[in-house]
C-alpha cells in the first residue's frame, strides 16, 4: 500500500529492536567513515546525477538489483556484496558495464575468476581500528567468547563439534560467553571485545569475515574453526558448482591464534592455544594493520580503483 514503509518501519522497530547494520551495510558504512577520513568526496545515491552523466563511474555497494536502475553505457565498479556465485548471472556483462567486480577475498576471487577472468579484484573493507581497540588486561573478566556462525547441517555439527567443545570448556572450569550470529547487537561484540582474552571462532567459511577482524583489531586472539575442503552449499551443488580450498578465515597468520580442522584436533589446538592466551604469544591486531585492513587503507585502495577504473574520481555509491 502506498506509504506503507513507515508503519512496517516502526513495526519492525518494536518487534526486532534498535536498527543495526547487516554485513552489506557494514561495509557501505565503514567505506563512507574512510572516504571521510581522508577527505574523498563522493555522492550516496544520487541517481539524479548519474542519469545526466551516464558515461561517469557508478560504484554501486548492495545486491544485484540495484544494477537495474542504471543505463547500459554507465561503466561500473559493482562489489563487494554481489553474487553468490556468477551462474546467478552469467548473463549480466550482456546488459550492463562492468569494468570490475570487486570481492571481499583471495579465494572468493579464484571461484569468481572461473567465469569473468580478468574482472574481479579483491576489496576488502576495513575496520574502525580506532574503536576497536585493545582494552586493559585488568578489565578482561571473560576467558572466552564462543562466536557460533554455524547454520548450515546445524544440528549434525551441534552434536559433533559444538557440543563437544562447550564440554570441553566447562571441563576446564573456563568462564565463556556465547555469541550467536543474528541474535546479538554489533554493542554486545563490542562490549565483549572490552572483556575478553581470547574467542572461538566457529564459521563454515567466510568471505572476509567483519566480526572475526573486529576482534582481532582489538587485539583478541582467536581460535579458530577451519575445516578447508569445498564450498559446501547445497543449492549451487545441484547446479553443477564444484569450488574449493575455502576457508573461515581469510586474513590470517600465526599471530592471530590457532586453527583447528574438527574435532579430532580440537583439543590440542585449545591446548596450544590457551597457552598461548595465558603467555601474550599472539599480536592479532598487528596482522590487521599490516594487511591494511583499516578504514583509511581500505578507503584508498577503493579511490584508487574508482579512478583506474573510471572516466571520474567522484564515487557515486549505492547501498540498494
């Protein structure tokens, strides 16, 4: 019905709580917050303005039907929150001007390579460093946070991983808050960075994985869930989709913590890795300042692709 967002906006609002941003708007946000840092000017949304440039750079930051409203000659920069996977549109270059598809990491790039060679760069968002940051040791009152983003086959990895590792934790008289993703405030991540000495980080895989690089920018070390092998998604599986190595953490070494494959080396890695807690022998924030993964180099690095790759300097984003 006509106006019928602002009641369903107000509904949602008593239902779900407060707003807070989703991985896609994340990343448009923390580009914005870089952009302005480094004093880029660039326009959100200004569709007004593209129409009557229809030869300027669009960068558009959202999902796939946002391409709609722009004219086949407008050349775009679209990225990083896109396509599953390309044969959900393998047809796009037909329609549309893409000079680059931009992917938020290494391995995502090698499955997306497979079908547009040549036309994917890897963009990851960076993180605000300034408020992620290292808290007190006196103030970390929480020896672990379990960070659970496990929804696919739930029920068969509860009873032979999840479980067994909470076990395993309140065997060792451990003091663990859990996390579940899409049932917590960014605030509570937050607040949790403030009180905790390290986190397991428990995700099938992860394109570039946002709260896991919040942690580490806040200087907790992680342990880490990696289980390797193939992309295991069950729809693109039934359409002929073979892809792998992926992994649950794309930007990683070993300052940033353990890794484990499953729970056959579970203990062990908790072993090492607690070790490792107790003795200060990881520097998880150092990775993510070398890797450039702040607000201010992600920024740039996105500048610079916007002026290689269009006839403008001026970025025109788009959060769909």
């Amino acid at each position: 019905m006509p106006l019928d967002r602002y009641p369903r906006s107000l509904l949602r609002r008593f239902v779900r709580g407060p707003w807070q941003p989703g991985g896609q708007m994340r990343v448009f946000l923390n580009l914005m917050a870089g952009l302005d840092r480094l004093g880029v000017a660039y326009r959100v949304n200004d569709y007004r303005h593209i129409r009557a440039n229809p030869d300027e750079l669009a960068c558009l930051i959202g999902k796939p039907h946002i391409l709609d409203a722009f004219k086949r000659r407008t050349p775009l920069l679209f990225g990083t929150s896109i396509y599953n996977h390309p044969i959900d549109d393998e047809a796009v270059l037909s329609r549309h001007t893409i000079r680059q598809f931009l992917v938020p990491s290494p391995w995502v790039k090698r499955m997306f390579s497979e079908v547009w060679p040549g036309l994917v760069t890897v963009w990851p968002v960076g993180v605000d460093t300034a408020r992620w940051k290292p808290a007190p040791s006196a103030s970390k009152d929480v020896d672990i946070v379990v960070y659970d983003k496990v929804f696919r086959y739930r029920e068969k990895f509860e009873d032979t991983l999840i479980n067994p590792l909470l076990e395993e934790l309140r065997r060792r008289g451990l003091v663990v808050e859990r996390l579940r993703y899409g049932s917590y405030r960014e605030w509570e991540l937050h607040a949790l960075s403030r009180r905790a000495k390290s986190m397991i980080y428990l995700s099938r895989h992860e394109t570039q994985g946002i709260a896991l690089q919040q942690m580490l920018a806040s200087d907790v070390p992680v342990l880490a869930w990696d289980m390797g092998g193939d992309w295991q998604t069950i729809e693109y599986l039934l359409r002929g989709v073979r892809f792998g190595p992926v992994t649950s953490v794309p930007y990683w070494d070993d300052r940033c913590g353990v890794k484990f494959a499953g729970v056959e080396d579970m203990v062990p890695a908790l072993d090492k890795f607690w070790r490792g807690v107790q003795t200060g022998a990881f520097a998880p924030r150092e990775m993510i300042l070398e890797n450039k993964l702040t607000l201010e180099a992600s920024a740039r690095a996105y500048a610079d692709l916007a002026e290689k790759y269009g006839t403008s300097t001026t970025a025109v984003s788009s959060a769909g």
